[in-house]
C-alpha cells in the first residue's frame, strides 16, 4: 500500500509541474540556454541562438521567443542584424533570410539566395546591415542585399572567379572587410 501511495504522489507532482498545451496548439521545445550573439536597439534587446531568439522589449518589460514554431521559415540561424530599429535581418545557414517586423509579429522569408542558378552554395556564414543594406558573407563572396527593394544588387566574389568563401564581413567608416579562409580583405 506504501508503494502505492509513493508512485501515486510521484505521478501527481510529476503531472502538475508539466506543461500542458492545448490542442491545436504548439509549444517549443528548442534549447535557449546557449546565446551566440546579442543585438540591441533603441527599444530591443535580442539574444540569438542558433534555433530562434529571445526579444526583450525595454518600453513594456515584456520577454517573447521567436523559433520555427512561431514564425522564423527556418533552423540554423547563423547571423542577425537590427533594421531601422524594429526589424530583424535573419539569415540562415541554407541561404534563407527572414525580415522580422519585432513589433507587429510579422515574419517575410525571402528565398531567393536558395533558388538562385548563379550561386552554387547559397549557404550564409555571416550578415552585416549598414543603412538600407545588408551584406552577406557566403560560400562564393560577397552578396549586397537591398532591403527596402527585397533584392540582390551584387555579388563580388573574393580571389577573381576562384570562388573563396568569406566568412566573417564587418565595416569601419566606408571601408568593408572581409575575412576568408585563408586572408583578410
């Protein structure tokens, strides 16, 4: 009976600290205990993980995620840069790019990069936004993406035709740099 009474209790305090989802209705369960990169705006504070993000929202205190299950088009964030103080830049290892409206909830994918016939690895290792701009570091170069439009404007690829990938892209000033595998540029 003692036994009983235990597996009772135990199934009882294991049942109430659980989560229960309605139906219809999905929860994530993708981990956030590991932040890669925090960017902040006037009103923001976002932690990005490689699965989605934490936003923090100064004026109301409020804290929401952001994963596939609410909204991003993908896993596998590999960079994320703030646009005109209330939209995330989000791109994704398989060349996708989210454009996330923070304050009304929105997400825009933008598939083009994938679906592309001139870039091979569509893959993006890194993202810089500077004005109405934001310049990806992929596989093949350097691709400038016009925000505003939605569109690719150009695409430098480091080396001539040789096709180095750039993994990392950062600014000073006018001056853009770009590091690959094996320089700096």
């Amino acid at each position: 009976m003692a036994g009983l009474c235990a597996l009772f209790m135990v199934f009882m305090i294991s049942f109430s600290i659980t989560q229960i989802v309605e139906v219809g209705r999905w929860t994530d369960l993708f981990p956030f205990n590991e932040a890669h990169y925090i960017i902040n705006s006037d009103r923001y504070i976002v932690g990005m993980t490689s699965h989605g993000f934490v936003i923090y929202d100064s004026q109301n205190g409020k804290v929401t995620k952001l994963t596939k299950t609410n909204g991003l088009s993908d896993v596998d964030i590999t960079k994320a840069g703030i646009y005109r103080k209330s939209m995330l830049v989000v791109a994704y290892k398989s060349g996708l790019i989210d454009i996330v409206d923070i304050e009304n909830r929105t997400v825009e994918t933008v598939p083009f990069l994938p679906e592309s016939q001139i870039i091979q690895n569509p893959s993006i290792n890194d993202l810089l936004v500077s004005g109405d701009s934001a310049i990806l570091a992929i596989e093949n170069g350097i691709i400038t993406f016009d925000l505003p439009s939605r569109s690719f404007k150009n695409v430098y690829y480091i080396a001539g035709n040789k096709f180095k990938p750039a993994r990392f892209v950062s600014s000073s000033g006018d001056t853009l740099f770009v590091l690959s595998d094996s320089a700096l540029w």
